[in-house]
C-alpha cells in the first residue's frame, strides 16, 4: 500500500537552531513528494515539492527538504528555526488514479513548536 | 499564486439539516478539485475527488448520498452535508488542481459545527 509515515508527532526546537520533521514514504515508482504547513484554523500552503532532480529542495520561507532514495525519505529542515514556524505540517506523496488522474495522500502531521 | 476560496468559513445548523459549503477556485481554472474532512489533531482524508462535468469519486468509506459533490464549472465546486449529524461535525477543506501537473492550491477550510 502507498503511504506516508510522519514518526514524530511534535517537535520542540529552540528559535535560531535548526529544526528537523521527518517524513518517510512507500509508493510504487518514482515518488512525487510535498510538505504543506497549516496554520490554526486555516488550510494548507504549499512549502515545496520534489519531483526529480537534485535531492535537495529548496521552498517557501527558508525551509528546505532532502530527498533520499535509499531511506525513501523526505525530511523538512530549516537551518534557524522561527517562532512564527510553529505551525502544523504534513508530507504528502502523490499517487496514480484510474484515468491519468492522481491524488495526495497525507501523513498524520507533525506539530512543530518553536520556542524563544 | 492560486487563490482557492471557501464560503461559509463556519456554520453551525442543527442535526437533520443540510449544509452546503462552496469552493471556488478565483484566478485559475480548477479542472480536478478534492475535498477532504479533518478532524482535530489529525491529518486531512480525502473524501472525494471530483473532475470538473463528471460525476465525482468517493473514497472508500464515503457515503455519496450523504455528500453531495457538484462540480458544475471550472471555477466552482460545492459539498452538500445532507440531514447532518453531531458526527459530521468536522473541519472540511476543498482543494484545486489547474493545468500544471503537481501543484494542488488549498481553501481556507469551513467548520462545521452540527448540534
């Protein structure tokens, strides 16, 4: 079966140090990987995507992502974290529909907490 | 970027009652558009995926009598909650997808609240 797994499920970092949320996947074929962030009570923005190419991501407000075939990962990093970073984020892979179409299959999330 | 939009942003209505919740897509053509319900502290699960003229595809578990899908235009999907329940009291969330192949472009979300 095509899933994500999100192993932790909050994240404690110290604003300025750099901060980590894992995200490993299982699909069959060439992955096509995204993280979103959601803020409380709002919907998901786009961060980044990997769909081919260098392994490492770069996306929206200084995060980046490592792509690692091997460990069918792809973990979210920032080099100093924010915290206005603290938010709600999920991994999301894409898979194949009948009919050419596809759909996004999320992990449970992960809360990221920044502390001052 | 994609503006996606969500009316109402929150409703509450009382059990046995429908509800319906608009998306629309405002500076691009949504050709596919998803909708998913989340609940608190838990990830989005897709309820159903619809292409824009055709008849929409639910996802295992998903009674499409009771959610209603239209998505007559390019630009507009609606989700009709009928003769709702405390249990469908929920946090929903609409997504589009335009021409390019990868980016999907999320609403705002609407709360439903059924008492």
């Amino acid at each position: 079966a095509q899933s994500v797994a999100q192993p932790e499920d909050q994240v404690n970092v110290a604003e300025g140090n750099p901060l980590t949320v894992k995200c490993t996947y299982s699909v069959s074929g060439n992955p096509y990987l995204f993280w979103y962030v959601q803020y409380p009570n709002r919907g998901l923005q786009f961060l980044l995507k990997y769909i081919t190419g260098d392994n490492l991501v770069k996306g929206s407000y200084g995060f980046e992502a490592e792509f690692n075939k091997s460990q069918t990962s792809f973990h979210l990093k920032k080099p100093s974290a924010l915290v206005s970073d603290s938010a709600l984020y999920f991994c999301a892979v894409r898979v194949p529909l009948s009919g050419g179409y596809n759909k996004l299959i999320f992990g449970a999330g992960t809360r990221l907490a920044v502390h001052p | 970027g994609a503006v996606v939009s969500q009316h109402p942003s929150w409703v509450i209505c009382k059990s046995g009652t429908s509800v319906k919740i608009e998306c629309r897509s405002l500076d691009f053509q949504a050709t596919t558009m998803f909708w998913y319900r989340q609940f608190p502290k838990q990830s989005l699960m897709l309820m159903a995926t619809s292409n824009e003229g055709s008849k929409a595809t639910y996802e295992q578990g998903v009674e499409k009598d009771k959610f209603l899908i239209n998505h007559a235009s390019l630009t507009l999907s609606t989700l009709t909650v009928t003769s709702a329940h405390p249990e469908d009291s929920s946090f929903y969330i609409c997504s589009a997808r335009g021409s390019g192949p990868y980016e999907q472009y999320f609403g705002p979300g609407t709360r439903l609240t059924v008492t």
